[in-house]
C-alpha cells in the first residue's frame, strides 16, 4: 500500500512542478531559441509519472486475489488496498494526461510567441 501513497501524492505533485519548471524555462529558451531544455523537462515528469502509475497498478494488482465483496465468507477481512492502489493509478493516469497536455503546448507553440 506504500506505493499506492506514493503514487497518489506525487503524481500530482510532479505535474504541478512540471508546470512550473516549463513556464520558469520559457524565457532561457526564448533567449537561446532552443526548445530542447524544455522538451527534457516535460518527458523526465511524464516517464516519472507512468512510473508511479504502473506501480501502483501493480500494488492493486497484488490485491485482485482477495475477496472482492464484503459479504464473502469471513474467512478473511476485506483488504482496501486495492481500492486504494486503483485510486492511485488512476490519479497518476490522470497527471500523466495533465503533462502531456502541457507538452502539447510547447510543441505547437514557439517560446518566443506572444499570446
């Protein structure tokens, strides 16, 4: 259940740094009129969130053995840990969605460009 937690606190948190780290990066590459820094620093948070995301689908995959209804036999409790570690890869799913949002705009848009 530790990776669940990982994935569902830093996940988000990665996107939102993502998101400063590319609009802190926009004036260098305007200067430099080189968008390669930028480009690295999206695909380094998008590898680090599908990390974060297989984890925790692989964390809840480990509890797909276990009972799935509450009223089962009772020979062993309900275990929430594969709700938890759905929850978190859909969270790191849905960051991983956010940065390549972002990513989109810096592939479409020149740094330089004036909106």
């Amino acid at each position: 259940m530790k990776k669940s937690w990982i994935a569902l606190v830093f996940a988000p948190t990665v996107a939102l740094a993502t998101q400063s780290v590319l609009y802190a990066m926009v004036t260098p590459s305007c200067s430099a009129q080189m968008r390669l820094n930028i480009h690295l620093a999206a695909a380094v948070a998008l590898l680090v969130v599908v990390v974060l995301a297989v984890m925790a689908y692989g964390q809840s995959s480990v509890y797909r053995r276990e009972p799935q209804s509450p009223d089962h036999d009772g020979a062993q409790p309900p275990v929430p840990g594969r709700f938890f570690g759905d929850v978190a890869a859909a969270v790191a799913a849905l960051s991983a969605l956010v940065i390549l949002a972002m990513w989109f705009g810096v592939w479409v848009l020149s740094p330089c460009a004036i909106i």
